[in-house]
C-alpha cells in the first residue's frame, strides 16, 4: 500500500492529551503519514506536557502551530485527507464561518474551499455547546460544503459540561475507519 498522508488538526479539547498514542501512531501503523497542525492554545497545551516533541518524533515532521514566513517552504507533503481531530465548539463554529484566525484554521479553511480533498470533522462537544442557537447551522454549512461530520451517539454521546463518565476514551479507532472509508486508494483496517 502506498502511503498517503493524513493532515491531522487539533484544537483544544478533551482528547488532546492522547492524541499521539490514541491516533498518530496507530493511523501511521494503519500507512499513513501524519502531518499535525494545532491551534494555538492546543500547541500550549501539548508544549507544557513535552508532548509536543513527542509527536514530532513519532512523526517525523514539525508540528506547525504558527505561520510559517513567506520565504519558507511549507514543512508538510501535500495532504490526502484532512482530519479535525478533537474539534473543540469554537474550531467547528470558525471553520463553519470561514474564520482563518491561525494556522490551523488556515489550513482546513483553504481545504474547504479547495473541494479536492476529503474533510472529517470530529467535534469534541458537550450537551451545553449542542443546545447553543447557532449550532445546528454550523454543521449544516459545514455538511452543504462536503465536510463528513463524525456526530451521534455513535461516536460521542453529549454530556451535559464536566459530566462525562471518568477515563470515557474517545472512538479513536472508529474515527480512523471514518478517514480511511472517505480517502481514495486508503484500505480501512479497524482495530476493533
């Protein structure tokens, strides 16, 4: 299987924390290269707990959190899928929106807009932000613009704010089949 390369974007929410052991390394154990984008208040994040470094490492390429100065070449390969991953409410209300206010948002702003490439959208809600007015016609604009929102119960059921069950995982490897499922040429291989 040729390798294809995975644009993972990551925002600040639960999730996080895990995101080298639960997803980078089991998607490049699944073939593909991972190239990690996040926010900033997730690169702080990732920064505080060495984190950050680990994931440059288990991948090979830089974590781009800031823009890169125009004279540099952009450190990332072209990318096959793009994966928002964990999608915190304010990422997926921006995407939505079309609000590029950093890089990672840049990213999967210019990628919506390109429709050349898959988009899978995870959003690491709870049942407070759901309820919030303008919710509803985010996903929608973000569903009329070919984005594949993982949502429902089967993926992660709303709790209400700090009410999630203590040590709830997220679906990685659910969350996985749904990026290979949507890329060309990219067997789906669950770990299940």
């Amino acid at each position: 299987m040729s390798t294809h390369t995975l644009g993972l974007i990551g925002s600040a929410a639960g999730g996080l924390e895990n995101i080298r052991t639960s997803l980078i390394e089991p998607a490049i154990t699944r073939g593909w290269q991972v190239a990690v984008t996040l926010t900033p208040t997730a690169g702080t994040w990732l920064e505080d707990t060495g984190e950050l470094a680990r994931v440059e490492t288990s991948t090979g390429l830089p974590c781009r959190v800031a823009p890169r100065m125009p004279r540099e070449a952009s450190p990332h390969p072209p990318i096959d899928c793009f994966l928002v991953c964990p999608a915190s409410a304010n990422t997926v209300a921006k995407l939505a929106l079309g609000l590029a206010d950093n890089q990672a948002l840049t990213t999967v702003c210019e990628a919506i807009g390109t429709q050349g490439v898959p988009i899978v959208v995870f959003p690491r809600i709870n049942a407070a932000h759901a309820r919030q007015p303008a919710w509803e016609s985010h996903l929608s604009a973000l569903n009329s613009a070919g984005v594949h929102l993982l949502t429902g119960d089967e993926y992660w059921p709303l709790h209400e704010p700090r009410g999630a069950p203590a040590g709830k995982d997220l679906p990685w490897a659910r969350i996985l089949d749904a990026v290979d499922s949507v890329t060309p040429g990219q067997s789906t291989s669950s770990t299940d």
